[in-house]
C-alpha cells in the first residue's frame, strides 16, 4: 500500500532541525520536509551517508544543509546549530530524532555507558531544545518534536536504560509544553511502533518477530519510516496548532 502524503503550505520556508537525519526514521523525515519545501538542516555521525542525502535533496532543488556533529557533544552540536541558524535562518522546528536502542543488560552497564546511554537518548534533546528556544520565542511560534518509544510502555526487556531514556523524554515533553505553551511553542511526543527500518530487519525482525508484530497490531502490514514522517509533518505544521504535551503514537494499533 503506498503511503500518501499531505502538504502543509505553512511548512514552505519554514526552518527545520532534525537530529540522526542521515538514516533510519531520520532520513525519511528530512525528505519529507524538504518536498514541503522546509529549509532542512540535519545532523548525524554517518558523514557519508548525511552528504550523500544532503547532495541528492540538492540536486532536486531542495534546500537542505547537513553537517556531521556527535550530538553527545554538547558543545559541537550547539556550534553546528548556530551555523544553521546563519545560513538557513532562525530554527522554529526542532526533531529530536537521535537515539540508539542498541541491547544491553542490567548486568553490563556500568556507570560510563549508563552516561553515553542517557546522552544519545535523552540529553541531546534537552539541550537542542534549549538552544532553538531563543529561536522560537523571537519568532512568535515553534514546534518540538521529541521521539519516544512504545518500548516501554509495554515493559519491554532488553534495553533498560534505553527504556529509561525514552520515558524520561515522554516526560520533558510534558513539562517542557507547560513551560513554553505561553510563547506558543508546542512540544509533543511521537512515538513509533516497531517500524521496519534497514536496522531493524537486519538485526532483529525475523520471523518470530513479523509472527509478532502480526499478532500484535490492530491493523495488517508493516510500520514504515514515512508513516513516522507524516505524523512529523503535522505536528510540525499550524494543522496541529492546539495539540501540545501529548504522545502521538504510530504504531499500526499495538499499544
């Protein structure tokens, strides 16, 4: 089934950041604001991934920036953030995309990875946000998008601090809303289901797993990165302009 996609007339010029755009759930959503015209700045470590992407967005006439930042840094994403607002203007569009749910147990983790854990799961965003704030507020208006995860609501194991992370976003969404709500700023969660990205069916969507997802979901077929990227485009957009401080989840009826 092909998955359509709206336009949003008021996302043309807008600025839009999305972190580990290079790839994954990422990459879909810096396309898909780029065909609305959205000036897109990304970032992600995978350099020739992000140039690649970047020169092809290019190439169609889209206006899209990339640089190649390790978002734990805070002090070289917010520099890279900076040159975005130069070149492409104040952001008022922020997609905390970044994560990583690599496997791990209470037994291995120890106090350094539980650290890297939170910051490329949690902490980035928190001072993404604090940097495009100015931003938004100067501007009259913004939109955060922060990721979350079905993963656990639904208590699952095998990735504790990963879990962790993800809730704790769910709730900085919450207090961020109330903090900003009055410089209409809208911040909200969105929250993908087992979405079938390259990473995921070459590490761990096998046939136990699509018996699973199968039986799980409400609805048939498979959770793709643009169905991801279309609830990203509303709530980036004005569509959405009374919906702040809620979860968004995408995940075909499972949770």
């Amino acid at each position: 089934m092909t998955t359509q996609q709206a336009i949003y007339p008021d996302l043309k010029d807008k600025t839009v950041l999305v972190s580990g755009g290079a790839s994954g759930i990422g990459e879909f959503m810096v396309r898909a604001f780029a065909a609305q015209g959205a000036k897109v700045a990304f970032v992600d470590r995978a350099q020739s991934q992000g140039e690649r992407l970047a020169a092809l967005l290019n190439s169609k006439g889209q206006s899209v920036e990339f640089e190649c930042c390790d978002i734990t840094d805070e002090i070289g994403y917010r520099a890279a953030i900076g040159r975005f607002e130069h070149s492409l203007g104040p952001i008022t569009v922020l997609v905390n995309n970044a994560a990583n749910d690599v496997r791990h147990s209470l037994e291995e983790i120890d106090s350094h990875m539980f650290d890297q854990l939170i910051a490329v799961n949690l902490k980035h965003a928190f001072f993404a946000a604090k940097a495009v704030v100015p931003m938004m507020k100067e501007a009259g208006s913004g939109s955060i998008i922060n990721l979350g995860s079905v993963g656990w609501m639904m208590a699952s194991a095998g990735y504790p601090v990963y879990a962790a992370s993800k809730a704790a976003a769910h709730g900085m969404t919450r207090a961020l809303a109330r903090e900003l709500g009055p410089n209409h700023i809208r911040v909200n969660t969105l929250v993908p289901g087992w979405v079938m990205t390259e990473k995921q069916l070459a590490m761990w969507v096998d046939d136990a797993a699509k018996e699973l997802i199968a039986r799980s979901q409400c609805l048939p077929g498979s959770v793709m990165p643009e169905h991801i990227a279309n609830m990203a485009l509303f709530l980036a957009s004005d569509a959405s302009a009374m919906c702040s401080a809620q979860n968004f989840i995408v995940d075909g009826g499972w949770v």
